[in-house]
C-alpha cells in the first residue's frame, strides 16, 4: 500500500517524465514551432532519477512510469530502466512512448526489465498521422508495436485522443482491430492542458458517443479487465483477442480513484496532471537530500494532492505544455 493522502486514496504510482524532448509535434499537445526546451544540466540526471524512486518505494509506491517528451529520446534510456528496475520494492515498471524508435529499443528495454509499453498512436491513415504529428511516420510506430509484441513488452495499450475534425471517422476502425489483433485500444477525452488548452476543447469528444458509435458498427461490448492500474474502463467485443478501453477526464472524472503523483524531467512533483501547482524536489537534491529528507517532500506533495480538477470551472493548467509534465 502506499501513501494514503488527505481523501483516504493510496498513493502507488509515479510517473517520471524523463525529458520534454519530442521527436513529433503532436496538435494536441505542442505548438509546431515546439517548446523552449531545458538546458541538459536542468534535466534530472539517472542518479538523481533513481534516488527518487527509491525514496518513494520505501513509502509504498510499486509503480513507475517512464514518460517524455518523449523519454526514447533521451540518451542512455535502457541504462535508466535497468536503475529503476532493481530498486527493491518496484513491482511494475511501464513506458508511454509514441512508438517511432520503438522498433530499435523493444528488446534492449525488456532485457533491462521494463514490463509493459503503452503507444501513443491517433491515426491508421499516413496521411493523417503526418498532419496530426506534424513530422511522424506511421510505418515506424506499426513496426515498433510489432517489436514490443515480440519483444513481450505487453500487454500493448494503444492511447488515441479522439478530436472532432482530425480522427474522430477513425473510433470504429481502431475498435475492430482488436477483434483479430492482440492491441488494447484506449479512446481518450482530449484534455486542456498548456497554452492551447481551450482551443483543445473545441475538438472534444466525449467518450460516451465513442461507446455507442462503436456499439452500433460492431456490438456490443461486455465488460473485461485488463493487468494495470489505471483509469481506463475495460470491455471486449464478442470473440476479440484485445479490448477497447475509455478514459473519461471531463466528461466523468475518475479523481477519487486517482493514485498518482508526477515527477517532471525538472524534477519537480505535480500531484494533479490537470493543475498548475508543483512541489520543487531537485533543489532539495541538489543541495545534498538524504533519501529520507526526499521521502518527506513526497509525503507532502501527497498531503497537498486535491480531491480534484477544477476543469468544469474553466480553471485550465496553462503554464506547461503536456510534453513538459509528462501526461
């Protein structure tokens, strides 16, 4: 168990963005000109990584997730996971990765003891995948899918945000690939973070209508679970070798379940994705912080944890683009 905060949730999980380094410049999440990115030296170095996770495993956190930018971008990524992955009391170690350099690591990074890759992939069509990215290369993801699959990096967990105008004609098309494919596919609600958080909005979907489009073309979908803790709602077409998940933060919040912290590639901890506030942890450790003197920092960014976002108050988070925070 880990930390219980001030609403009685156990605290488990950090996910670490390891750099704010992105090789796409996805419309949901960045501006196409990118981001003033961190000097090296402001970056969080693997030792100083590694100090963190172990003082938040003697507090009960099991899970870790590697996130960026886009953390194969990051130089030495395989000797990171192969740190994290011997801290005594880590049980789960996962990356989210939008797939274009999988293909190369799968096996390095499985070797090193990472478990599990969630890819973040919005299209099927090329075309469109070079719009959305703006740089990418949709072959490259499908190859590194295949790899992390054989590599047994899984189960695999496909992440599409769904926005009106862009890949909302696609919902269908994803849902049927996991009848003859092992992929789970997540549908997820667009969320306003960063500076153009409430244009984001403007091409919201909700994942109720998901549901029923999916259900009208294909059946119906019976209930099913799926190894992770998370916030998806897991379910299964008839005969299907995946299933289909929705994650829902606008339109039904899941902040009573949430048991997460964020640590971002500056070191700093987030305990809401979708707030602004942040808890300094690299000045602490580099001005010599013992494990335990980290732990208590964390404890604290876990005392501070809101009940919930304030997104229905129009109160978006707009001093970081999500390739700073992490997702």
């Amino acid at each position: 168990m880990g930390c219980i905060d001030a609403y009685n949730r156990s605290i488990s999980y950090l996910r670490i963005s390891v750099t704010d380094r992105c090789n796409l410049r996805c419309i949901y999440c960045m501006p196409e000109e990118g981001i003033p990115l961190k000097p090296h030296s402001e970056l969080l170095t693997f030792e100083e990584i590694t100090k963190i996770v172990r003082a938040a495993a003697s507090l009960g956190i099991t899970k870790i997730r590697l996130t960026g930018g886009e953390p194969l971008t990051r130089k030495g990524i395989v000797d990171l996971v192969r740190m994290i992955a011997s801290v005594p009391g880590i049980e789960d170690l996962a990356m989210t990765t939008n797939g274009v350099l999988l293909q190369h690591f799968a096996h390095k990074l499985k070797e090193a003891g990472l478990k599990r890759v969630n890819v973040s992939l919005d299209t099927l069509k090329p075309e469109r995948f070079r719009r959305i990215t703006r740089v990418g290369n949709l072959e490259d993801v499908i190859k590194g899918i295949e790899e992390a699959r054989k590599a047994g990096l899984t189960p695999i967990k496909i992440n599409m945000v769904v926005l009106e105008g862009f890949n909302r004609d696609e919902v269908v098309d994803f849902a049927r690939l996991t009848i003859s494919e092992e992929w789970h596919v997540r549908f997820i609600e667009v969320m306003p973070v960063g500076a153009e958080a409430e244009g984001n909005l403007g091409q919201y979907v909700s994942m109720k209508e998901v549901r029923e489009e999916i259900e009208r073309a294909l059946g119906p979908l019976i209930p099913a679970s799926l190894k992770g803790s998370g916030p998806a709602r897991y379910f299964r077409l008839e005969g299907a070798k995946g299933t289909i998940g929705f994650i829902t933060p606008i339109s039904e919040h899941f902040c009573y379940q949430c048991n997460r912290l964020r640590l971002t590639s500056d070191g700093r901890i987030r305990p809401c994705l979708l707030s602004d506030f942040e808890i300094d942890l690299k000045s602490a450790i580099r001005s010599g912080a013992t494990e335990e003197e980290i732990a208590e920092i964390i404890k604290e960014a876990v005392r501070l944890k809101p009940e919930r976002h304030q997104l229905e108050a129009s109160s978006f988070p707009s001093g970081r683009a999500m390739a700073e925070i992490g997702g």
